[in-house]
C-alpha cells in the first residue's frame, strides 16, 4: 500500500503544484489559518482533483469549523473521510485518526497534559497499523527552533502520545504535522515509521513536499 502523506496547508493547498500517486492520501490537520468554512470548502474541492481511492483528514488546532460546527464541517468534506477519535479498516489496515495536542494559547483541539491527554490516547486501538495525529510524540520530529525556544531549540510532542505509541505492537506508521519546523521522516528502535508531513514552513510558505511511504 502507497501512503501519501501531506499537513499543515493553513489554506495555501493550491500552491501544492503535485501530488505524488497512490492508494492512501493522509492530510493530518491545519487545512484551514483559522477555521473559517470557505477555505475548508475550497480545501474539499480541491481533493477531489487527486485520483487517491482513499482520502484521510484529522482536524489541527487551527481547523475551528471542527470544533465548533463539527456536522456542518463533515458535511462539506464528501472528497475524504474525517476521522476524530475514528478508526478505519482499508484493505486490511487499521487507521486511526485524532486531532487533540497538548495545549498551546487559546487553539482548537487544545487539551492539557497529563491525564486528559492519557485518556483520549487510551482510546488508540491497540491493533492500530497507522495512526494519524495533528501533534507529534515527544521526541519525534517536535523541535521548534524560533524566538521563543533556547538556542538549541524546544521539543514540544506530547509525551503521553510517546507512552502509548510503546505500547502499540503492530504500529508501522505515524502520520503527523503541526511543527512546520521538523518536516521529514524518522524510525525509532521498533522500526515504527515517523512523518511530519506539514506542507508549510515556519515562515507559512508552502515549500515542503508531500512524503511517500509503502507499508
């Protein structure tokens, strides 16, 4: 199965010039800068231009419209199938998509860390082959290098995210965006495959590319 895996377009999707084939198009949350329905209007019409049989879609922080008009948003998304705390089986594969991260100001999708964060993670299927958040685990392509970290920068994953994905025996892959600054790809000790798919960059231009993973 090819896996193609984007985030983080803050509405600038148009800017994307190619999207790579496959079976599985994953886009891991921030569609919209602030969650207004326009874009994730323009953002549904957009998917349908790409041929992928399957399309996923987590919200991010910035996808408001979610948080607050859920059922209108997931009636406006009929070029993918929304996930929030939801799994799906596509050939034999497990997904399983979730938008919380540990909070940060005043965003959607914002819980704190510790017990609540512990808790919505709890609910991850402990047969999940890929999972799909908007944040990273703790340690996993979270750096973020700006004004407001030290000079070796901050890493800002959630560490009860880390815990659980431990625990996941059969994980291949984790799909994730919101720290434009660590966009690429990473395997830990249990050959657990990484993506920070954002799109973005720090700076909000939409320069990085689309990864591709075969599982």
């Amino acid at each position: 199965m090819r896996i193609v895996c984007l985030s983080d377009t803050h509405s600038r999707h148009k800017k994307i010039k190619d999207i790579p084939d496959g079976d599985v198009l994953i886009f891991a949350g921030d569609v919209t800068p602030r969650g207004e329905l326009e874009n994730l209007g323009s953002f549904n019409k957009w998917l349908s231009r790409w041929p992928h049989k399957h399309k996923l879609l987590v919200a991010g922080n910035h996808d408001w419209c979610f948080a607050r008009e859920r059922l209108l948003s997931i009636d406006m998304i009929d070029n993918a199938t929304y996930l929030q705390d939801e799994e799906v089986v596509i050939d034999g594969i497990k997904f399983y998509g979730s938008p919380w991260q540990p909070e940060f100001m005043n965003w959607a999708f914002n819980l704190p860390r510790g017990e609540k964060l512990a808790e919505v993670w709890s609910h991850i299927p402990d047969d999940t082959d890929v999972l799909i958040t908007h944040c990273p685990p703790y340690g996993k392509l979270d750096l973020v290098i700006n004004e407001y970290s030290d000079e070796n920068g901050e890493m800002v994953g959630c560490k009860d995210l880390a815990e659980r994905i431990m625990s996941l025996k059969k994980l291949k892959l984790h799909v994730f965006g919101h720290i434009h600054c660590s966009h690429g790809e990473c395997f830990d000790q249990n050959s657990v495959h990484y993506v920070n798919a954002s799109i973005c960059t720090e700076e909000y231009l939409a320069d990085n590319r689309p990864i591709i993973v075969d599982i």
